[in-house]
C-alpha cells in the first residue's frame, strides 16, 4: 500500500506525476500536495516539483509568487 513507502520513495513518485492540461491549469505538485496531509508534507519538501510548473492563462501572480518561493533556491523552467 502507498502509505507503506518511505517519503524518499513517495517524493520521487510525485516528480513522475504528469501535470494535468492546460484547461485545468492544476500543476502536479499542487495536486499531489492536495490529498492529505503526509503527502501535503512530502511535496512541500520537494522544491524540484515547484521549479518546473507550467502557469496556464488563468494562473495569478500570486499563485506563482507561491510557488517560486516553494521552489526554495532552485531556478524556474
């Protein structure tokens, strides 16, 4: 069961998660940090997965404010 795996494990699982399409505009790291509180956790502790998100036309500055700072010190793509 996935609750079983380390978060080493679970983190690098959520680096595979596709972003979903434009139209929802949901990045994955904001949807794998959406299911509960452990994987919320997991996510955050990920910078990577808040460097490489792909802004739809809806995205606001202030959600991309938030993600460049849970980016930590990586660089954008």
């Amino acid at each position: 069961p996935v609750h079983c795996l380390p978060n080493e494990i679970l983190g690098d699982i959520f680096t595979l998660v596709p972003t979903r399409d434009e139209i929802e505009c949901i990045p994955n790291a904001l949807a794998v940090s959406s299911v509960c509180r452990r994987w919320r956790g997991v996510a955050l502790s990920r910078s990577s997965l808040w460097n490489t998100i792909i802004f739809g036309p809806k995205a606001s500055k202030k959600f991309h404010e938030l993600c460049h700072s849970r980016s930590g010190e990586r660089e954008l793509h």
